[in-house]
C-alpha cells in the first residue's frame, strides 16, 4: 500500500502541519480493519457455533463501515475541518476498541478472530496516536 | 421508504425500548442526506465556479459516508453497543452541521447546495433527538 | 425522499436526455433496498436458527453494499460514461435478484425476509428499467 | 496487508477451490486503488486547474465505491453465488479501466494522478486474472 503516502506527497496544496507518518498508519490500518473485519464476519458465518457468534459479527459490520468511511475521510485534505475528523475518529476508535475486545473472546477457538482482534487493536491505536496530534 | 419501519416492526427479538419512530426518522434521515449531498458534490462540480465550491464538495463527500455509515449502524439491533451508537451519531450530527452551514451560504446562487443544506439540517435535527433517547 | 427529483431538477447542466423519473425511481429503490437488506441480514442473525440462515445473510450484505453504490453512481451526472453505469445497474440486477430469489424462501417463516425479498425484486425491476433507456 | 491472505487461511469451511494468491492481490488491489481514487479526487479539487478535472474527479468517486464494494463481496465466502461475483467484478474492471483512461491523460503534469493511474491499472489487471478463473 504504498500508493497511500505517495498519494499524500503529492498532495498540491499545504497539508497543514499533519503528522504524515501518523496519518499514513491510521489509513492503512483502517482499510487493513476494515477488510479483516468483513472477512471476520464471514467466517463466524460459517462457524458450525455460529448462534454464539452473532454479537460478533455485528460488531464486525459495524466495525467495517465505519473503518471504510474513516479511510475516506483521512484520505481528504482540501477544505479541513478538525471536527469532522475528531469525530469520526473518536468514533472508530470506539468500534474499533468494541470490535477488538469481542473478538478476542473467541480468539483462541477461532483463527479469524485473533487475526481480525489484532487488526482492530492496531487500528484502535492508530486513531488514538492520530487524535493526539490534532 | 415504508421498508424501514416495517423492517422494525418484523425483527425477531426484543429491541429494547428504543423509540422506533425517532430511529425510523433518524435512519431514512440519513439515506436522505447521504444522497443529497452525493448529488450536491457533484453539481457543484459542474458548476462554472466550481473553484469557488471546493470546501463544499469536500464536506459534502464526507457528509454522504458518515450517513450511510450512520444509516447502517443504526440498522442493526442484534448485540447492540450503545457506546458504538452514540459515538457514530455525534459524528453524523457534527459532519451534517458541518455540511448545512457550508451548503447554506451557497443556497442562494445554487438551488442544489439550498436542497441539501435542508436534509443535512434534517439529519443533523434527527441524530440529536435520538442521541437524547439513548 | 423528495430530495432525490429536486437535486435532479437543480442540477446545473444538461443530464443528456436521461429519463428523470427512471433515474429517481431507481435510486430511490437501490437506497430502499440497501436499508433493507442491511436490516435483513441483522434480523436473521437474530433469529434462532441463524444457521440456517447464514447464504441468506451473505447475499443480503453483498446486496446492501452493491445497492449503495449504485446509488452513488447513478447520483452523479458530470463527466457520464455510459459503460460504468450500465456495468453497475448490470451487476445491482444480478445481485438484488440472486438476494430477492434467496429471501423468498424464507418469505412465509420469515416477515424481514419477506419485506426485504420485495424491496429487492423492487431494485430489481427498477435497475431494469432504467438499463433499458441507456 | 498480511491480514488479507491470514483470514483466508483461517475460514472455516472449504474456500470451493478459488485461487488463493489471485484472490488475495485483487482484494489488497481494490482497497489500494479505492483509497488512491478518494485521494485523486480529493487532490484534483485542490488544483488551481480545478474546472479541468471535473471528469477526473467524478470518475475518481465511482472507482472509490465500486472498489470498496468489490473488495466486500470478495471478502465474503459463505454461500457463494458465481453470478455475484462475476458481476462485480465486471463492473470494478470497467470503473478501473475508465478511470485508469482518465487519469493517464492529466499524469505528466499531475503526479497524483498518475500514481492513481497506475493503481487503477493494476485494479482492472487483477479483476480480469480473478475472472478468468471463475
């Protein structure tokens, strides 16, 4: 995914002082939870103990739209505005948190969900080191 | 879009006194301004100023994510997380006032930007009354 | 959704001879359907045999995320390119009718199936329609 | 994105003899190219050459969409539907080439847009090597 901080060096206008490198991380992590999140809710679908997984995969949608919509909002520079961003990712940090504490309940019976907890850990961490330097 | 009251009237479990005609509001709110602002994104870009309009097509974008991320958490009942609700509504509610401020200072010169800066005001009015409930 | 005619009739340019009232009853169809489907497959996760339910939950969620996007291309307008359109209504047909055909079986047990199955027989014929005028 | 081929390797079930390695680089290809074409996009609004790239720009947003809607479908796995998938595919390859076709007319002078280019391409080559073997 190197298109990601190539995408942002040539960026026409001032960044405004962003942390690049932070900012690179948040949206690689967010795309990489996103799809593990998708993926993870899949696989708990054809879990044979799919009845106890529902909660699971619920936070796992939710989890994956709202990482998808957070991508595309970092991925945005022209015309900033600081409360659209904290918000959104105060609110992936919140599903990505929720989404990781799930998954890690299943996380030593199922594969995916240790996979798919340590996606949403990163990207929970990404959002909180991003939302520190704004 | 009788659908979405309808889908909530047929959900197999109990969803926990929420208030279905505010959810109902608040869900087809969000469809509502989603598209809007997807619209409105793209006839400012065939606008002959559209150099003038390039922070309202940047919000707007973001506006129409946040709402169809927004419209899907809010359709889903099964093992629900009031903290994942709460925070992806204050986002919702900050980037559709964020949206309708900037539509309306447009509203006057282009009938599109007034059409959407009335949903984002709509969404922005239907997210805070069911954050209230919450 | 009266948004969806009104930002069509605002739209700053020519729409190049596009049937007006096709275009909004498919995009107001592809939203419906998107809703519903997301709702569907939230509501068989919660019934007690989700297990029998999981092909029904996977082609509700691939119909949600098609019908949404569809109903972000066919909201925009500047730049038209007849292919990617006519790709897009290709493959929302297929998938609303493989996930109406799906929730039709389960229509009798089951009232979101039925619900949803109609919506998406909706988007369906609507994607239809509106392929045939291209 | 080791994530990708991990939750592969952990499903459940039997993956129907898809082809592992193709499927993998076509998901990581459809997120790569999704988050290139917002940043496109994005980065077009804010050349001073704006009113020039409104093609570009909207063409950006469709293959944005239809790449992270792809990348979903070819995340799931459960009860698969070759209809779906084939049809998905057909239109992300079509968005990809479009946009790839659109972007490599503004690449000498704008570098986001030809490292755009060059995602969208790779996009449309893996969505044409994962069709070929279904």
């Amino acid at each position: 995914m190197n298109a990601i901080s190539e995408m942002l060096d040539t960026y026409p206008k001032d960044l405004g002082g962003i942390d690049k490198a932070k900012l690179t991380e948040c949206i690689e992590a967010c795309l990489e939870c996103g799809q593990a999140c998708t993926a993870c809710a899949d696989a708990c679908l054809s879990e044979d103990m799919v009845a106890e997984l529902t909660k699971c995969i619920r936070t796992n949608l939710d989890c994956s739209d709202v990482c998808a919509t957070t991508a595309n909002v970092l991925s945005r520079h022209t015309g900033y505005d600081a409360n659209i961003t904290r918000s959104i990712l105060e609110a992936c940090r919140t599903v990505c948190k929720a989404c990781a504490d799930e998954c890690e309940q299943h996380a030593e019976m199922h594969g995916h969900c240790r996979i798919c907890a340590e996606a949403c850990r990163r990207c929970e961490d990404a959002c909180a080191a991003l939302l520190e330097t704004l």
